[in-house]
C-alpha cells in the first residue's frame, strides 16, 4: 500500500469521522445526492454516506493488498532465483512416475493434502498392476496440478506439477481444481538452498523406492503408439520350475545367462574390444513355451522386459527411438520375428516392389543396426522367438547376432510327469517330498501321454480343467489323448485335401495355360498366312492400277487430236475415220490382252 495512502487512511479514521463529514459535505454541495440520500434513508433504511465510507476503506484495503502481493511475488522470485536449486524431468520420463510415486506413499498420507488428483488403481494411464487380486480396484491418490512442500533429509522441497497448456497464472490455478493429470506432465523439482545434491539424493531414494517394489515382480513395458515406450505392468515372477521343457534345457539358458551377467564376463568383452550384448533364438512350434520361458528368464535374474511389436512402428526412426531408451540391463523379448516378414530382396525391382509395399514400416536393416549396429546398446539380452526358424534371414540369425539357438519341442513323458507334479504338489511345505500317491499318479499319466505328440500348453489346459481332482486327470487322460490325436488326424487329412485341390487347381491353371498357349499359337500362324493373301491382292491392285492410268492417258490424246482445227475437204475426214477405227482396235487388243492376264 502507497505510504500516501496508508498516512491519508490513518489520519481519516485518528480524526474521529472527519472522513464522514467530508462525505456528509459532499452530499449536501452536489444537487441530487441529498435527495438520493433521503430516499435510502427513509426506504431502505441506509444511510448512503456510511455505505460510501465503508466502500472506500475497502478500496484502500484492496490497492494495499495488491501491492503487497507484488511485494511478495518479487520477493519469492529472488528466493527461487538466487536460494534454491532446481531440477526438471520430462513427461515421459519414468523417473518422473517414480518421483510421484514417491509422493504418493510418503507425503500425501502424512500431510493430508486437500487438493489431490484421485482414481481406481491410479498408476497412470499407462501402468498396470497384475501382482494383486482385489474385488474391488482400490482407490489411490496423487498430487495434482501445483506445488507439492515437504521436508526431505531436514531440506524443504517443492515439487511443481504444471498442465502442458499452461499461459497464464489465471488458467494454472482454475486447472488445479478443474482438471486432472493424465501422467505426460513435467515435474519441476526445487530444494532450498544453492547445491543440487539434495535433490540427486532425493531422485535416488525414489528410484531405490521404486526398484524395491519392482524387485518383488517383473516389469514389463510395451510401446502402443511408436516411439515411447507407454506401457507399465508389473506382474509376480514366475518360477522356472513352472515352464516345463526337455531335461538339461533350462539349465543350459540359466548356466549361460548366469555367466554373461558376471562382471568378469563383462571386463573380458571389453579388454578384448567384443560388443557386450547377447542374443537367443528359441524356436519350435506354437504353444511350446517360448513367451513363457523368457518371462520367468526376466524374473529368476530380477531383469525388466520389454516387449518389441515391431509391425506397430512406423519406421526404423522409430525402432532407434525405442532402443535408445532402453534400461542399462534389460531382457528384450522379439516375438514371432518370422511373422513380421523381414527379408532381403535379392531381385533389385523385387527390393523395389517390396520397399513400396512396406513403405512407412521397419526394414530388417533397421532391425539389423539396432541389434549389433554402431550405435547399438551394451548390456542388454535379447530373447527372439519364431514358429518357423526357416523363414527367418541368415543375417538376422548369424553368430554374433544369435548366439545360441534353442529348440523348444513338443512334450516328452518325462517334462509329461513333472508337470503334474507342479500342478498338484505346489502347495506342500518347503522343502518336503512329494507325496508317493502324487508320485505314483503322475508316473500313470506320464505313461499314458505319447511321446513328441502334444504341447506343454495343450497339456496345460487339460490340467487346468481338473485342477482339483488329480485322480480324475489321470483317469480321463487316455480319453483326452484319444480325442485329441483323432481331432490332429482330421486336421492334416483335412489340410492334404486342400493341399491336392490346392495342387489339383494348379494343374488345371497349367493346362488352362497351355491351351491359350497353343491358341496363341495357332493364331499368329492363320495371321501369318492372312497376311500374305493381303499383301498378294495389294500387288494385283497395284498392276490394276497401272493399267488404268495407262488407258486414261490413250483416251486424253485421243480428245485432243478430235480438238483440233483441220480442213473441210475429204480428206480431212477420211483421216479422222481412220483414227477412229485405229483407237477401237487398240481398246479390243487391251480388252483381249487384260482377259488373257487374269
């Protein structure tokens, strides 16, 4: 408030209503008040020169207001600018999920913020929790659009969330209680003081918060829209004990992991200039493992995976992207790479064709660079996974690329045996034995399941479907895999009827082919001969012709002699007689002569 007006205000209310009698005087020197003032007086029973005063010390009051928050506005400016220390992190930023995270479990539940951000299961658009079972989603919390104080290691904090559309002062506080983070907003973290080490101290306790958590379950991120990885979920590991494959093959994976983990392992590759990457290609039939096997890889080395779809990106900028923000240690799992249909073009128009028909998708160069290319990312394992390892590139499966490649199989009797135990024995005690009637029921089911025949996921299903009665399961095996193997035999006699009509309709294409061939054939021959008949008949319209021209040429000289002036005696007559008769006889011997010719 100006020192002028505060001095005026105080002496006005020190003089004991001269203010009101200025008012009063005010009133009775301007025609018109005085009446306006009797009729509020006895109407609405106001007295209008009160009213007057009571507004103009609040006028004073509000100019004294505003001025003081411009003071105090400067004044935290240079408290910000020159007393506190800052960092920024993006949107999509995970550390920043990390940081409200931490919020969310430490601060909003002892300061019982009154401006919050609420939903069912709240981890953001993009997070997904699969480690619980509720009936209900529970309903959590998060600060919303503002700031956040709280004290940190005896160091205040603020922690600023602002909208992406932020212009005016106006529209961030109306947003604050009008709308709701959607977890792409940026964080500003400040610290009072002048070193940024509170605040590295601050970021590494939520991101130990959070690896904590994310130790007990396996993260799993996905990439929905290109060039982010925008998807979260955190689900229980899954024992490797509960993936069931051929003796010896789990622990050939587990062995060789374990060994490229080892820092030795990583100092060996780098004394020796050899990339630290490793890549496996586990093939074999649908429903065999595969995806299983590199998740509970992910959970028995407490790894992250992220999961690549590579028909989904737009390009192989958008491959890079993704790579480039890939975690230091991480498993990344490639599934059903021959699906996706990258392949070198030996044809260079065939290349053509091929680049114009996958235009705006990631080529197998992309995929190739990112792999083991320049620029290609030190210490992650990539897990690919194919249905038909013979449809895939020799460059995308070469040594150094793929390092091992593990053949995933059908079901023998023993994987057969335990994984009924796994399924009915599960809940004994640690470290106790299986029990002998569990042992004895399993050997029974195992004798009955033929070798090589099913997939662990077929075997799977049937179990599920008598999770609670073993007995059962070993008493309706034998039906089971009669139905089955009769259900595969219609199948492949079903799929070779289709193949020879297949082959059947090829044949027929072929002759079909071959007649329009030889039609084809016959055709150009009778154009052949057509066109020597025509070329024959132009010739006789030219000789035709010639002689046409020649009797038009006798029949003008023939006009102009009869055209000429001659004498009037006998003889003139005579003459024109005998050359009459002389033309005619040359038109028989040109009639006779052209019959003759044709």
């Amino acid at each position: 408030m100006p020192r002028k007006k505060v001095s005026a205000l105080s002496e006005g209310l020190l003089l004991n209503g001269s203010l009101s009698s200025s008012i009063q005087t005010i009133f009775a020197s301007t025609p018109g008040l005085k009446m306006l003032q009797k009729f509020f007086a006895s109407w609405l029973r106001i007295d209008l020169s009160t009213l007057v005063l009571y507004i103009t010390i609040l006028g004073y009051f509000s100019d004294g207001f505003s001025e003081l928050e411009s003071i105090a506005s400067r004044f935290y400016g240079l408290i910000v600018k020159f007393w506190t220390s800052s960092v920024s992190l993006a949107g999509d930023e995970p550390l920043n999920a990390h940081v409200l995270e931490w919020i969310q479990r430490k601060v909003i539940p002892q300061q019982k913020t009154r401006a919050l951000a609420a939903g069912t299961a709240l981890q953001k658009h993009y997070e997904r929790d699969d480690t619980g079972m509720h009936d209900e989603e529970p309903i959590e919390y998060l600060p919303t659009f503002g700031t956040t104080w709280f004290f940190f290691e005896k160091t205040l904090f603020m922690v600023r969330l602002d909208p992406l559309s932020t212009t005016t002062r106006g529209a961030t506080q109306a947003n604050t209680y009008t709308a709701a983070p959607t977890g792409n907003e940026p964080l500003l973290i400040m610290c009072v003081g002048r070193s940024t080490e509170p605040i590295r101290r601050f970021l590494k306790c939520c991101n130990s918060f959070v690896s904590d958590r994310q130790a007990k379950n396996v993260s799993i991120y996905a990439s929905k829209n290109g060039e982010i990885w925008d998807s979260l979920i955190y689900r229980p590991h899954r024992p490797l004990d509960t993936v069931h494959f051929e003796k010896g093959l789990k622990d050939e994976v587990v062995a060789d992991i374990t060994k490229y983990l080892k820092r030795e392992t990583r100092d060996f590759y780098s004394a020796r200039g050899i990339p630290y990457r490793r890549g496996y290609l586990f093939e074999g039939p649908p429903g065999t493992g595969k995806t299983s096997l590199a998740f509970a890889i992910a959970g028995h080395f407490n790894l992250p995976l992220w999961v690549l779809d590579l028909p989904t990106l737009a390009n192989d900028a958008s491959l890079e992207a993704l790579f480039v923000k890939l975690s230091l240690k991480c498993v990344i799992l490639i599934e059903d790479i021959d699906a996706v249909g990258l392949k070198r073009e030996l044809s260079h128009v065939k290349q053509k064709d091929n680049e114009q028909k996958r235009k705006g998708k990631c080529t197998l160069a992309g995929l190739l660079n990112v792999l083991d290319g320049v620029t290609a990312q030190q210490g992650r394992i990539v897990l690919m996974t194919t249905n038909f390892i013979e449809h895939l590139d020799e460059a995308l499966i070469r040594p150094g690329r793929v390092d091992k490649i593990f053949h995933l199989g059908k079901i023998t009797q023993e994987t057969a045996r335990s994984m009924f135990i796994c399924m009915y024995a599960r809940e004994r005690p640690e470290g106790t034995e299986v029990s002998a009637e569990i042992q004895k029921l399993a050997s029974e089911f195992s004798n009955k399941i033929p070798e090589r025949v099913f997939s662990p996921a077929q075997l799977q299903g049937y179990l599920l479907g008598y999770s609670t009665s073993p007995q059962l399961a070993v008493y309706e095996i034998q039906k089971w895999v009669e139905n089955e193997t009769a259900m595969a035999k219609a199948k492949k006699e079903k799929e070779k009827a289709a193949k020879a009509k297949s082959s059947d309709d090829e044949e027929s294409k072929d002759d079909l082919e071959k007649r329009v061939r030889d039609l084809e054939a016959t055709t150009e021959g009778s154009l052949g001969k057509l066109d020597g008949r025509v070329k024959e008949l132009e010739s006789m319209m030219e000789v035709v012709e010639d002689m046409s021209e020649a009797t038009g040429e006798k029949e003008n000289r023939v006009v102009t002699d009869t055209t000429q002036p001659g004498s009037a005696d006998q003889g003139g007559i005579s003459r024109k007689e005998e050359d009459h008769a002389s033309l005619n006889g040359s038109e028989e011997a040109s009639a006779s002569s052209s019959g003759s010719s044709d």
